[in-house]
C-alpha cells in the first residue's frame, strides 16, 4: 500500500542494514519510479479535517519549542503537503516570511497566500537564492526518499549560515505500520540518521526518540556548523540489538502475512459483515487481508468527514442498526480495539477483533 491508500499489485519486502538498523525497500527503486507516486494521483491531504489541523499544530508547536524564543526570518518546508503546518507557524511566527515545496499538484495547489508560498516539484532540484533559509523542515518525507544523503544535501543547500534543519520521521526502533507502505522506502535508526547526515555535510546535534504529543516518531536536528557535542547520542546499536530488532520486524510482516486467512475462519459463518473504521487502518486490511475485505458489506464511523476511501459504501454510526448484520469487524489499530470493543458491544454489536493477531 501507498501512504495515500492506494494499492499496488507487487509483493512488499525489506530488509534491514546490519551495521545501523536502518530498514529499506527490498527492490531497489530509482528517482523517477518513487518520484512517479506522487504523481497527479496521490490525495493524502487533500481533504483535511479537524484532526488534522490539531496535527499540525502539534508539529508547529515542536519545532517551535526546539527553535526557541528566537523568531527566524525566513523558514522552509520540504515536503509541504497543503500548507497546515506552515499555516499554523505563520500564527506563531507573524513576521516571517515561509514557503514550501510540494511535489504532489493535488496538494500543492491547494494553498495561496500573502506570506506562504508554496511551488510544485522536489528539493533536489532546487538551487539556492542566496539568501538561505533560518530554518528548514520536513514532516515524515526523507522517508519517501529513494536517496536520503541527497535530500538532506538539497535542505543544506537551502539553509543559511547558522541555520537549522529539522526532521521529523516515523520512529523505527519498535515495528509499526510504517513497515507496511510501499513507498516508505527508508526507515531510520538513530544510528543510521547520524551516518546519512555525516554523508550529507550535516551534524546532528538533537535527537528525540520519543516526542510528546506526536505519536510514533523521532525527531532530529541538524546543523552545518560544526559541534562539540557528541554525536553518538544514546543509541548505539550493537550486532545483537540489530538481530533483535529484525527479528521483531521479520514477526511483525509474519502477522500480517497471516491476517487475512485468520480473519475469514473469524467471519467465517456470517453472511452480512459491516466494518467499523474508514481510515489507514481499514485501507491497510483492503490491501493485505483482501478476501476477508471483500467480505465487509458496508462501513460505519462516527464522523463521515474524516472517512477515506476504502472501496465500500461508508454510513454514520448514528444511523446504523447492529440487527442488519452478524457481525462488526473493528477496522481501527490495535491498540483502538480493547476500548472500541467495549462500546460496541453495549450497543449490541459482535465484534470481531485482530488485536491478538498483529501487536501495535
């Protein structure tokens, strides 16, 4: 599956570096085929809603706090989507001028406004205007990168004397659903981000493994000047840790790989299926448990404005009877499940869980 929902008919497989942890895709795609996913088709974004306002607020807030009292001048965003987050540091920052780069024209073309100005393409391509930038960003991007060394080298590029860069990314030292997008090509180890910025010219001189209110993402801060600080940081990831952690990922595929055939002997004697949830979770079970998704009748959810597109008629919970099927499948994460569970079934629901079969 693609970050957007979309479906691609190759089989998923990575792998994971001995020497830092790092995760990559296992065929080995070139510029212009990762390039090609963002194409005119890719909509992640598109259409936004209060949760994901309260998202990018929470990552305005972050970098805010890592920059400090100081206000730049002129901040940049690789990988902009629709402008959420650069609209909510134009409120914090009301004096600094910001832009972005978006490569998909979906999203790109979404935002015009006096002080934040948004182009279409990618950062490799840019070249610098002289002035530079205070500050540069990405929120979950070097991921999609088929050359992480040269994205961080186009933000250095970028930047001005004395200026930071800060990345946001998906953690990678716990398996997650992150593993399962196609188009996440990379995923990073603290260990791995240091070596590929140390490639790119750049020294990181912050790490945050586990920031609040972001969920399952790290955060890394670079500089081009150089620090007396050591960068090592607290991860150092011996041969060992590296075997655990691919063990741990080669059984999170494994229960996926498996999600599909236990399902249908879960639903197997029902005869009308609804499914609870229209988000990543349910694009995830159309893509990798198909035969039990074929099976699903029609989705329910709370609130219709934050439903995806997951190839079945979608209808509010507050018009939906649990009498007119057998059974509800919960198509949230996992770790949703225990508490979802529990309201459905006062609401005379028969759920159906997968919590036991793949962990959060």
């Amino acid at each position: 599956m693609i970050s957007d929902g979309r479906s691609c008919s190759v089989p998923l497989a990575k792998r994971t570096c001995t020497s830092c942890g790092c995760v990559t895709l296992h065929s080995q795609l070139g510029t212009a085929q990762v390039r090609n996913f963002y194409n005119a088709d890719y909509d992640l974004g598109v259409v936004t809603n209060l949760y994901d306002k309260h998202r990018a607020r929470a990552y305005s807030d972050k970098i805010a706090s890592i920059i400090g009292p100081r206000q730049p001048e002129r901040v940049f965003e690789v990988g902009c989507g629709s402008g959420l987050v650069l609209a909510e540091l134009a409120e914090t920052w009301p004096s600094c001028h910001l832009g972005g780069i978006e490569p998909s024209p979906a999203l790109a073309n979404l935002r015009s406004e006096g002080r934040i100005e948004i182009r279409q393409g990618f950062a490799e391509a840019m070249t610098s205007d002289g002035r530079g930038y205070d500050l540069i960003y990405s929120i979950n991007v070097i991921e999609h990168a088929a050359e992480p060394v040269a994205f961080l080298q186009a933000m250095a590029r970028l930047l001005a004397p004395g200026g930071n860069i800060i990345v946001i990314c998906p953690q990678s030292h716990r398996p997650n659903t992150e593993l399962l997008f196609l188009d996440h090509i990379h995923s990073f180890t603290s260990l791995a981000m240091d070596h590929i910025a140390a490639r790119a010219g750049l020294k990181c001189i912050v790490q945050d493994l586990e920031p609040e209110n972001l969920g399952p993402f790290q955060v890394f801060v670079f500089s081009r000047t150089p620090s007396n600080s050591d960068s090592s940081f607290d991860e150092c990831l011996s041969p060992d840790a590296i075997h655990t952690l691919h063990a741990a990922r080669t059984d999170y595929f494994k229960h996926w790989a498996k999600l599909d055939r236990k399902l249908l002997a879960r639903i197997e004697g029902c005869k009308t299926l609804a499914a609870f949830g229209a988000g990543e979770a349910a694009q995830l079970l159309r893509t990798y448990a198909p035969r039990c998704w074929a099976r699903i009748n029609q989705v329910i959810v709370d609130e219709m404005d934050k439903a995806r597109d997951v190839s079945k008629p979608v209808i509010s919970y507050d018009t939906f009877s649990p009498a007119t099927v057998d059974a509800t499948l919960l198509a949230v994460r996992p770790a949703s499940q225990d508490i979802l569970s529990s309201r459905l079934v006062k609401d005379c629901h028969s759920t159906i869980r997968w919590d036991d079969i793949v962990a959060e």
